[in-house]
C-alpha cells in the first residue's frame, strides 16, 4: 500500500471539500490512488468534483491574436519559471509576437513553429534570444488556430491577466451575418472565460464520464437533502438525468405525458395544453442537464441573461440578425493546466540561487 501521508490528505480535502477523516479513510481503501479516492468520495457524496486546475500550475501568459478580418484567430500559452516574468515586458512581447507568427506561418505544431524563420532568423534561435536575455526557461507550451472559412466569423478574448484566453468560431447564413455578430461572438468568449466551460456541446461528452457524474451529483444532492431535512429545509429534487445525452426521445416523449396526465389531472382544457407544455419541457430539461451547464458552453445560461442558455441567445441573435448563426469551433486556455505544481520549499530556493 502506498504511504498515506499528511499532505496527500490534505491535498484530497483541498480539492474535493471533503473531511479530513473521510479523505484518509478514502485514500486507505483506495490504497493512496488519489484519482480513484476523488472517484470514492463523489460516489459517496462527501465532495465536489475535484478541479485539477487547483492542484496545477505554472507561469507565463495566455495570449490572443484575432485577425482584422474576424476570419482568423489564435490563441498560445507561453510559459515560464517564475510569475515575475509575466508583468516582464519583454516577455509580454514575446508572446505577442509569436502568436502572430504562428498565425503567420500557419503552423499546427511546436516542432514545425520551431523551424520557421521570423524577422530573417530562425525560430529557434530567435526563441533562444530571448530566453538568454529574459533570463528563464520559457516555453511554447501550446497554441490553436481558428479559421472562419466562408460565411463565418471568428473572435477571441484574453482576460486582462493573461491567465485566460477563449476562441470561439461561427457559420452563418451570409457574409452580411457573420460581419454583423462579430461582437457577438467576442461576449459569448468573455462568458467562456469566466464559466470555464470544457466542450462546446454535450454531443461530445464520453459517455463513461455522464454515468460516473450522474451517480457523483445525485450523491451531491441526496447529502444536501440530509443537511436541509435536519434543518427543517425544502428539500432540492433529484433528477433522473444529468445531461441532454440521456434525454432520449423516449424519455422525453414520456416526461410529456405525464405533463399531459397532470394536466388533466388539474381539469386544464385540453385546448391551452399547447402554450403550457412547452415551457414545462424546457423546464424539464434544464432540471435534468446539470452536467451540461456546467461543462458545455451552448447549455451554460448566459452570464449577461441568466434566464436564458447560450444556445437560446444564439438563436435569438440569429432571428435578430434576419440570419442564422451556428457556432463551431471552441477554444479556452487556462494558464497552467495540465501541468503539475512543483512543490518547493521557499528558503532553499532563494538559498540555492544565492550560492
């Protein structure tokens, strides 16, 4: 078995919110697989989702280059040693002018950007210019591309801290639409970049990620339910579903008859069914997509109109327009993640570079 130590148990209560004595128990059963023990404690209801950004980090900035047109964007995140080097202008510069350059040379990878030439120099000796003069190790950790293609728009945005950045591309019906939503487009990065969705859409959610969501939120539910009974609370429903993927026609064609049956039921003419219906399916639905509003951006409710979901505003935007408007393409670089945090004592550190 692995040493469950202190600092692991720590660290699993940090990100997940659970007790101390119920993350060592959930280590010990797990035998220290902190992955599998967030797995446990979710199943049991004793903590949130752990979010791996808390248990990442690094340096550098996020940078956006968004082409005059709104027919080109791209997005890099750069990174560093120390969190000095970011407010360094020098550095600043450097990734500004790289993500122009790799929009530029139109390169899909750090390998192809490295051997491309910039200002008659080649890439790499350019980069190792800066790094010798910037006095770190920086890095091109990872950078993306969006085109717009005919008919289409596309518009970023970078959080004035460089720790964020967002692309978003669209389709539309006409040049006229695409040229009409560009600032559209740019709010609905600024929402993504605050309400960190992962996908654009739950069609691509993987399916062994809902089933394991599904069993982890109604846990959530059902040990806040035990929480407001003791406090003589209402208690929050449990929903049968956490995501449009498990709404299938079936299950929808069902939850309308038992719509209809209380209708009835109410002695509500059959005639006005029609006009009340909907709204209790789009009611429905929102109460069974937890999932969705938290990790897709099209199920998200607006940040600027929290009555209505981001896939509602678009289609409102396109009746607006006399168009259509289809997004197709996400981006969203968060400063950091993925990599792990270096975990280092602070006066050894300066004692070292003091040697």
């Amino acid at each position: 078995m692995a040493e469950i130590t202190a600092a692991l148990v720590k660290e699993l209560r940090e990100s997940t919110g659970a007790g101390m004595m119920d993350c060592k128990k959930a280590l010990v059963d797990t035998n220290g697989d902190f992955e599998a023990a967030t797995n446990l404690l979710r199943e049991k209801g004793l903590g949130k989702a752990a979010k791996k950004a808390d248990r990442l980090a690094s340096e550098g900035l996020v940078n956006v280059h968004v082409d005059a047109s709104l027919k080109v964007a791209t997005i890099s995140e750069i990174n560093a040693e120390t969190d000095f080097v970011a407010k360094n202008e020098g550095f600043i510069n450097l990734t500004k002018e790289t993500t122009m350059h790799i929009q530029a040379t139109n390169v899909e990878t750090t390998e192809s950007l490295m051997k491309t030439t910039i200002n008659g120099t080649a890439f790499e000796e350019y980069f190792a210019t800066k790094v010798a003069t910037i006095g770190e190790n920086l890095v091109v950790r990872r950078f993306a591309t969006l085109k717009a293609g005919a008919n289409g728009v596309v518009n970023g945005y970078v959080h004035s801290n460089g720790r964020v950045g967002v692309l978003i591309a669209a389709a539309c019906d006409s040049e006229k639409t695409a040229m009409a939503s560009g600032e559209f487009i740019r709010n609905l990065c600024m929402h993504a970049a605050a309400m960190k969705p992962t996908y654009l859409s739950y069609t691509e959610l993987d399916p062994a990620f809902v089933e394991q969501e599904t069993i982890g939120i109604k846990a959530d539910i059902e040990k806040e339910n035990e929480e407001f009974a003791r406090l003589k609370k209402p208690l929050k429903r449990v929903p049968l579903f956490v995501s449009r993927v498990q709404l299938t026609d079936a299950v929808l064609a069902n939850a309308k008859k038992e719509m209809e049956a209380e209708l009835k039921a109410q002695g509500k003419p059959e005639q006005i069914w029609d006009k009340i219906i909907p709204g209790q399916l789009e009611r429905f639905i929102a109460d069974n997509t937890q999932l969705d509003q938290q990790y897709t951006l099209l199920s998200q409710f607006y940040v600027m109109d929290d009555k209505k979901t981001i896939a509602q505003v678009v289609e409102e935007k396109s009746k607006e327009l006399g168009g259509k408007i289809e997004l197709v393409g996400y981006v969203r670089f968060e400063l950091g993640e993925g990599l792990e945090k270096k975990a280092c004592d602070f006066a050894s550190e300066v004692a070292e570079q003091l040697k």
